[in-house]
C-alpha cells in the first residue's frame, strides 16, 4: 500500500515535470478518442433510422382489373393467414384515387381526363421485421406474385439494399476505424512511456541493484499511463457530450424537414470511451516498460 | 556469510577470476585488495547476482547465486548493502530522497524511513546537507552519501568497493571507524580497496587478488 503511494508519488510527479509531452499525448489521445466516438454515434443513428425507415416498409400488391369482390376477400383472408405477413391494408380503387387526389392537389385534374379509374385496387403488406433483408423481401414478393389474381407486387428493391449496404459499410468502417485508432493510442502511450523509461534508465538500474521488485520499478509508469489514458478519454467524453448537446439543439433549428430522430447517449457511452482509453494506454505503457531482467 | 567455490568468470573471452575458492565468515570484516583491472569489483558483482558465475557456487547469505530466479533476485539484494565505485547516485534527488530509495522499496512507513534516514545521515556527519543535490556535493561527500544508503537498511552483508577512493585521512579513519561500528553491531563486512593503509593494523583478513586468484591471504 504504501509502495503504491510511493508510486503515486513518483507518476505524479513525472506527469507534471514532463507536462507538455504528458499533454500532447493526451490531446492526441482525446482527438482520436473523439473522432472514433462520433463515428460510432453516426452509425448508431443511421443505423436506427433505417430500422425506423424498414419498420414502415412494405410491398404492394396490386390486384387483377377483373378481380370480383369474393375473390378480394378470400385472397385478402389467405394473406392475413401469412404468418410473415403483419398488417393487410386493403386499398380499393376510388381510396387510391383519392390518395393520389390529395397527393397530386390541383394537378389531380389529369385523372379526370381517364373516363374510369385507371388505378388498380391494392393490397398494402406489411412484413415481420425479421423479414427485413433484401432477399429475404425479394422471395417473399415473388411468392406473392404467384397468387392468382395477383397483376404485380412492387417494393423498394434498390433503397432497401443500397440502405442495408450502406449500413453495413458504416458498420464495417466504424470497426476498422476503431481498431486503427485503439492501435494509435497504444502506440503513442508507448512512445511516450518509453521515452520516460530511458530518460530514468540510470535510476532503474540503481533501483534493480538496491533490491527493488519488478512490480515496483513498473508501478510508477503503468500509472502514469493510466493517468494519460483516463485523462484522454475523460476530455473526449466531455469533448462529445459537448459536441452532442450542440447538435442536439442546431439540427432541428438548421434543418427543420429533417425529422431524424437521435438517439440521446446514455452515460454508459462516455464512461465507455474514457474506459477505452484508459485501457489503451495501460496496454501501451505495459509493453513499453517490457520485461525488466536483473 | 559469503562462500565462494571453485568460481570462474569471463567476460565474453577474457577470464577474471579462476576458480577462485574463499570464505567470509558471519560477523566477520574482511579486506579484498589487488592491482586496478583485477577484478575486485567483478567479484562483489557476483555477490549481489549483478555478474553471474560461468563455474563454481556462491552461497551469500544462504542464498545459492546460482539457482535464484529473476523473481527472487531483488529479495537478495535487500540483503547485501552496496557501495558502489561508481556512486550510482541519483541527481535528480536529493541526499535525503537517494538514501530513503534504499528504505522505499520496502513496504516502510514514511515516518520511520524519515527517522532512519536523518541517523544514518548524522553518522556519515552530512544531516545538514539532506536537502542538497548531490551534484553540489564534494567527492568525499557523495561517497558518504552513498555509503549512507548502503547502511540505511541494515543489511547482512555490507559491501563496499573503494569507499574512501575520495576521501583525505581523517575522514578515511572515521569511515573506516563507521564500517567497524557496524561490523560490530553483527553486519558481514567485505571492503575491496587498493589503500594499504586502510587494513594495515586492523587485525583482519585480507585477500590479496592477482591474476584471477587470490594470491595470498594477510592479516592486516
Ligand atoms: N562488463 C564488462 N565487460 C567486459 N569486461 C569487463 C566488464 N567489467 C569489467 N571488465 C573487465 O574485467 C576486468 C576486471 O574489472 P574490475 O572492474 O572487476 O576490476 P577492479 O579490480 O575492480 O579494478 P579497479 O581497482 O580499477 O576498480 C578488467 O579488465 C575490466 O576491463
Ligand atoms: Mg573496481
């Protein structure tokens, strides 16, 4: 205990004599720590507004012209039976032209150069979430399609896969981005710490002969990464709650048709990055004090 | 206290000493003496495990040089109080803080390493430099200070290689003095030094080393 205090000591001296190297290897930590974080907060949201998008999603099933009442009903009542399927909304001609109506306003006029409706009546369908992957919803169209008295399924095939690939892009990138910033931090910590350890070479060596235990000449350094790496993590939380709040407030004010919902950041979030980089830095540290031999 | 059997040392192709075969008793204050480049410092370095032995044993303190590991190293040298050569002071400390090193790697309440440090500092007669940098220190001054830190922590076996290298005649006589205090307080004492004058009329033992051996053993 008291040895830990001595260490302590001995950190917390270091951090202060070496200052200004202390501090750019903080900051540095902070900016990557940031950069990372926003990322992943990007990603997050992307992320749930296209679940929200996908949620909404759905096919439409567009009927035979000729299609009598009774056989409406009995292919409305096979598609409820579907256990994929969640919600039929029936849409009859004169509902679609009324949509189309308050849709189009004024210009609604062209329909009224048609002598009868052109508009086919439709079923709008509703998938199971689980279902929400681009072949998934192709197949199930297809197996939609085969029912008689179906003319044609339509659905978002391009936006549906183009925005599952480009989730899955921002996924991938924010892992990749991730493991390269974790790598940098170590490796500053590293260089920082190393440098450290050689400035003290001679008082290591005094210390091994005096009888002093591994653990004791590699306390001061761990902590001292420690201290760097709680340090870093700790600006770049505040950093982003800061970043946050600001954005929180202007995106609304900036772009008002922009109804993207952001998830707010639970306190799990900033105490996360600045575990992350205290980790990273202890890591760094750890393999720059190396092995000690006598 | 300190067995030497059969040692040999080289370094790399150059032998230093061969199979060199001596003994210092418990309790006992023993004198290493030999021309500059002999290996008088070589020998104490095997003593605290800093060189390690190409043949033979040493058994210090009844530890077997040979079989301790990495681990156990550091708890032998808490054993052996050294005073180096070379000082190997701390610059960037000051007297106080180089001598307390020796007590702080121990689990020790700063309280009592303030209290051992500011006697052993009266002894070596410098508590009133505590606060000074060695650099601002005389020869003879450092070489009290390090002499100080290899007491501090009471060891067993106390080794000092050219403690009074730096230092006039009285001073010599009062360290010289000080090395007998703490032989007599039960300390194993083994002082390497090419000054005759510093075991001449003390009645000890002294090892005369020349090529890499002992050449004769003398009471001084
Ligand atoms: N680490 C080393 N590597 C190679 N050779 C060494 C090493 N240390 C010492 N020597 C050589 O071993 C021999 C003995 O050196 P040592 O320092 O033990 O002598 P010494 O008796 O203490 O001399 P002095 O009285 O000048 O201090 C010398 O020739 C020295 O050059
Ligand atoms: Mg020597």
């Amino acid at each position: 205990m008291r040895i830990f205090l001595y260490s302590l000591q001995t950190a917390l001296k270091s951090i202060w004599h070496e200052k200004w190297i202390n501090l750019l290897t903080v900051l540095s930590i902070s900016i990557g720590l940031l950069i990372l974080s926003s990322f992943i907060v990007i990603t997050l949201n992307m992320d749930s507004v296209l679940q929200r998008w996908s949620k909404s999603f759905g096919l439409v099933a567009y009927l035979d012209e000729d299609l009598t009442k009774e056989a409406e009903s009995t292919l409305e009542e096979l598609l409820r039976q579907d256990e994929d399927i969640l919600e039929v909304r029936y849409i009859s001609k004169d509902r679609a032209a009324q949509e189309i109506q308050t849709i189009l306003g004024d210009d609604a006029r062209i329909l009224e150069d048609f002598r009868e409706n052109p508009l086919p009546s439709s079923f709008e369908l509703r998938l199971k979430t689980e279902l929400l992957d681009p072949e998934l919803v192709r197949k199930k169209a297809e197996a939609i399609q085969e029912m008689s008295g179906i003319e044609e399924v339509q659905y978002g095939e391009k936006w549906l896969s183009s925005l599952s690939t480009i989730a899955q892009m921002m996924k991938m990138g924010t892992v990749f981005l991730g493991c390269a910033i974790f790598t940098a931090i170590i490796f500053i910590t590293y260089s920082t710490i190393k440098i450290f350890f050689y400035r003290r070479k001679d008082e290591i060596e005094t210390l091994k002969l005096l009888g002093a235990t591994k653990s004791f000449i590699r306390l001061p350094f761990l902590l001292e990464g420690l201290f760097i790496g709680t340090t870093g993590g700790l600006i770049s939380a505040f950093a982003l709650f800061g970043l946050y709040s600001v954005v929180l407030v202007k995106i609304p004010e900036l772009l008002p048709s922009v109804t993207i919902l952001i998830l707010s950041l639970p306190l799990e979030a900033y105490i996360s990055v600045t575990l992350a980089g205290a980790l990273m830095s202890f890591t760094g540290s750890f393999f720059a004090v190396g092995k000690i031999r006598y | 206290m300190i067995q030497f059997s059969d040692v040999t040392k080289y370094y790399d192709d150059d032998l230093v000493l061969k199979d060199l075969t001596f003994t210092v008793g418990k309790g006992e204050l023993a004198f290493l003496t030999g021309p500059s480049g002999v290996g008088k410092t070589t020998l104490l370095k095997l003593i605290y495990a800093a060189e390690l032995p190409d043949e033979g044993n040493i058994v210090v303190a009844g530890w077997d040089i040979r079989k301790l590991k990495q681990n156990t190293i550091p708890y032998l040298r808490r054993h052996v109080g050294i005073v180096f050569q070379d000082f190997r002071l701390l610059f960037n400390k000051t007297v106080f803080d180089n001598v307390a090193l020796a007590l702080r790697i121990h689990d020790m309440h700063p309280k009592e390493i303030r209290e051992d440090v500011l006697e052993i500092l009266k002894e070596v007669r410098l508590k009133h430099k505590a606060h000074i940098y060695p650099q601002h220190l005389s020869g003879g001054e450092q070489q009290r200070v390090v002499i100080a830190r290899a007491m501090v922590s009471k060891p067993t076996v106390l080794l000092a290689d050219e403690p009074t290298g730096n230092l006039d005649a009285d001073t010599s006589l009062a360290i010289t003095n000080l090395f007998r205090e703490i032989n007599a307080r039960g300390t194993t004492v083994l002082i390497a030094t090419h000054s005759a004058s510093l075991y001449q009329g003390t009645g000890r033992r002294v090892f005369h080393l020349r090529d890499s051996n002992i050449e004769k053993e003398t009471v001084g």
